[in-house]
C-alpha cells in the first residue's frame, strides 16, 4: 500500500531544520523537488556520496518518506555515528571502483543517485561512470556543485578537456548517435539508457531508460503537391500510405461525416466531377450571429 506523501517540501524541512547540520545553494530547492518528487511515498533506494554531518540524509528521509531508504558514504571515518533507522552510512573512497563494487553489490540498483562528494571532476567522472549501470531504469543521477568545474584549485577549468562538463559534453553526443553521420561516433550503452541530460546552475541532472532507435512517421493527405520541391507521392512510404488508406475505410468516413458534417459533404464534392460554379453552390457551415 502507497502511504501519503509528506505535505512538507525541501525548503521547509530545511529551514525549519532541528536535526543534523544541512548546507546547501538556496536554488538547489527548486531542482531536487522537480526531479525528486514522482518518488515521493514510494518504497525507492536513494544513494547521496558524501554526507558531511548528515544532515541531508535525513532531510531525504523525511522528503521521500518511511518506505525510502536512504544511503551515504564519505571518507571520513566518523560518518558510520550517523547510522539510524530508514539510513545506512558507510566509509568510502568514489574514486575507488572496488569499494564502489562492493557498495553496489549491497545496496543497488539505486532509483537516485546524488553525488554530493569531493567535486572533483575527475571523481564524478569516476562515480558516474560505475555507478550508472547500477542505476534502475527509470531512475536519476544528479551532480551538484558543478561550479568546481570552473576552478583551477579543482584541476578545470572553462574548456577544460578533463572536466566533467567536457565529459557530459560528450554524453550529449552519445545521446544522438542515433542520427549521426559520424563513424567516430557509434550507438554506445549511454545511447541505449541515456533519456535525458538536464543542466542548471551547478547541477546536472541524467535519467536514465531503455531506448530504441527513434522512429519518425507522417500522416494526413499532401495539400501541396510537392514537399519543398519533391513531388509528394516520393515522400510517402508505406506506413503512410497505410494510413491514408485507413481514412478511407467506411467507418472512418462516418465518424468524419458525425463530427463535421459539412466538411464531410465538400470533401464528397471534390471526388464528384463538379464545375466550380457547382461547387460554391455548397451549403458552408457557419457560426450562427445574433440579431439585434
């Protein structure tokens, strides 16, 4: 059974806060409540690296509700004192693929994924990269305090080859490899589970799904006869012509002729080897006016 959902959002929780130390970019509110909320009241496993004093882990729990259950790791020793019921903390490295491994193999897939750690590109590189294919379908990843990528200190900079801008710069690539001309740039398993890539301010937002190459269709009658200087009956394929077919179908013509009687009358009209004086004869529906 789905619990109801906390009335209560982010921002709230957060100023009202009487639990373990919180500190965050006042415009981040907005963004994990747009990404997060569809998991609200449902029983989803939230990954957060780095936790500090803890504070977020249990604005978390309190956001996504009892049926969550919340995990954090940072490598300071300590952080294993923060451990309560709904939250299991553990000591670890994101830029060490065995500790990421073992932390996967216990708790994923996860549903979120928040990397909230060293902000060093090179580790969200890193986390994102082994922890992805952990991620559940239909899940998110979000890396906050992107703006690291901008600071020599952090080893980026604007334009940076190395930095995790570049790098998602590249996942947008891979996002379109469907339609690519490219040889260098072939469908990948980031084509195949990328949806989406969101950008804000200091944070980037993945989603993760299933997807097939993309399809495109055409439907309804040519009212040209060319399409931007091809004749039309060269850009419909088969599909299409199927289509059109089904419009004429008897019962497709009746549900034409119930919803816009007139129209279907002239449309009748036209097949019919009429004159254009004949033509102009035809009743036209109207908007009825008042008289005054």
């Amino acid at each position: 059974m789905r619990l109801r959902r906390p009335t209560r959002g982010l921002r709230w929780y957060f100023d009202h806060n009487d639990g373990h130390l919180i500190h965050k970019w006042l415009h981040y509110f907005p963004i994990y409540e747009q990404y997060l909320d569809p998991y609200r009241g449902r029983a989803v496993t939230m990954l957060e690296i780095g936790v500090s004093q803890g504070g977020s882990l249990q604005m978390w729990r309190h956001y996504l509700g009892r049926r969550a259950a919340v995990v954090g790791f940072d490598i300071e020793p300590r952080v294993t004192e923060l451990t309560e019921p709904g939250i299991d903390v553990l000591v670890g490295d994101q830029s060490d693929p065995v500790f990421l491994k073992s932390l996967c193999d216990g708790y994923g897939p996860f549903d979120i994924v928040l990397d909230d750690g060293s902000h060093l590109p090179e580790h969200q590189i890193v986390s994102i990269t082994h922890l992805w294919p952990h991620l559940a379908v239909g899940g998110v990843y979000l890396v906050e305090d992107l703006h690291s990528n901008y600071w020599a200190a952090y080893g980026a900079g604007r334009g940076h080859p190395d930095s995790f801008i570049s790098w998602l710069h590249e996942r947008v690539d891979d996002l379109h490899a469907f339609h690519s001309e490219d040889p260098d740039l072939e469908v990948n398993d980031w084509t195949l589970t990328l949806e989406s890539v969101h950008v804000h301010d200091s944070v980037a937002v993945l989603r993760k799904a299933k997807r097939d190459a993309p399809v495109h269709r055409k439907t309804g009658r040519p009212a040209f006869d060319d399409v931007y200087g091809i004749e039309a009956d060269d850009v419909i394929d088969e599909h299409h012509r199927a289509q059109l077919r089904s419009l004429s179908s008897p019962a497709a013509r009746l549900r034409r002729a119930r919803k816009d009687p007139f129209g279907a009358l002239r449309r009748a009209a036209r097949r019919l080897p009429l004159g254009p004086d004949a033509r102009r004869r035809l009743p036209r529906h109207r908007r009825s006016r008042s008289v005054t």
